[in-house]
C-alpha cells in the first residue's frame, strides 16, 4: 500500500524538500499532497492533518513520521546510504544535520525560500546575518574538505541526509548571493544541478499562481 507524504507549496516550504528530497532518496512508495502554504501559520488545512500542525508529515508503512529531520531519519533506516558508513563520518554528518535543523535563524529569517526568486544580493547585510552565513560557509567547507580533497556531496559522492538538510541553503545561497567558500559555491552548483532539484523546481513551477505569496 502506498504511503502519505504531504508537503506545503514547494516554491516556498524549505522543510517539505528536505522531507521529499529523503523520501524520494530512500525510494519510498508515497502519494504526495501538496497543500498551498498562506504564511504566519495561517494554513489551517495543516493544522487538521499534521500531527504537529506543520510539514511535512509521513505516513509510510504504518509508521507516522513528522519534523523534517525525523523523516530523513526514518528513510535512513530503510535506506542505510543516506548516512555515512563509517561512524566517526557519520558523527559528523549527524551533528551538521540537527545544526541545521535547530540553528541559523538569522539566514532562515532574512532570507526566505523561493525557488523563483530572481538572484540579488539582500540591500543590507546586519553583522548578525553576516556571522551566521559565516558559520555556515564554515560548516558546509568543511564537510567537503573532511577527506582532504573536495568531495562531490557533503560527505562523499553521494547524496546523504545532510545534503537532505542544507539543499534549501543551497537554494538560499544562490538566490541571495550569499559570500560563501568557493568550494561550498562549487557544491551550490552541483546541488541545483541535481535530478531531483530540477525535478522540485519544475514542480513548483506549475503550481497555481494563487498559490503565490505577496510579501
């Protein structure tokens, strides 16, 4: 039996693709719904469906699964790849992916996804935004560099949970044109560049165009 996915509007929710982007890497056999996202937690349709009145929610073998982070969690187990094999790696791959799940608030804050933004840099850069983006360039440098050699992906030549946790960043530092590491630039690249980040733009794409925010 298939399972559930459901996710908010894909141009806008940075939560539902990490979810998707784990699920769809895991191979999982899901009937997505997509429900159009109304800002300030005003989409009340969620708040009936989703355990935690966010998304995305899974329902996949008879297992309820909700906060993005939880999901990958669960895709991981069925599909072991998506976390490094060895344990020290994946220590370290674990610890940048909850990092990402509760911390910088100020780029989640400042610079919002929208996956048909046209790239400009933000008008004005405070000193907070600037050290998050810092750290982050930091974070994502190293995961790449943890061999010695730039890797493809932030730990290997593979797709693991933690790209699952920062594609949306990636998607933030290019529309943002946020001053990051070259080599974290190169991975921006490879990330957008990626079958199923093609596959997540063109989706939104064709949503309707009510379902589009006016900020």
């Amino acid at each position: 039996m298939a399972g559930m996915l459901l996710l908010g509007s894909r141009r806008y929710s940075s939560w539902s693709l990490r979810g998707w982007l784990a699920v769809r890497l895991a191979g999982l056999d899901v009937t997505e719904e997509v429900i159009a996202l109304k800002g300030g937690g005003r989409t009340t349709e969620i708040h009936t469906r989703s355990p935690n009145r966010m998304v995305p929610y899974l329902q996949h073998d008879g297992a309820d699964v909700w906060e993005s982070l939880a999901i990958c969690e669960y895709c991981a187990e069925i599909a072991p790849s998506l976390w490094p094999e060895d344990r020290i790696v994946r220590a370290h791959a674990r610890s940048i992916s909850a990092q990402m799940h509760a911390g910088f608030r100020p780029i989640r804050q400042n610079c919002s996804m929208d996956v048909e933004r046209t790239p400009a840099p933000l008008p004005e850069i405070s000193e907070e935004l600037a050290a998050d983006v810092a750290l982050l360039s930091r974070t994502l440098k190293d995961a790449l560099l943890r061999s010695g050699e730039p890797t493809t992906f932030l730990f290997g030549e593979r797709m693991t949970v933690a790209d699952c946790m920062y594609a949306p960043v990636a998607i933030r530092i290019h529309t943002f044109e946020l001053a990051v590491d070259p080599v974290v630039k190169t991975w921006v690249r490879t990330m957008l560049d990626h079958p199923l980040l093609r596959e997540w733009y063109a989706l939104a794409e064709a949503e309707p165009a009510e379902w589009r925010l006016v900020y």
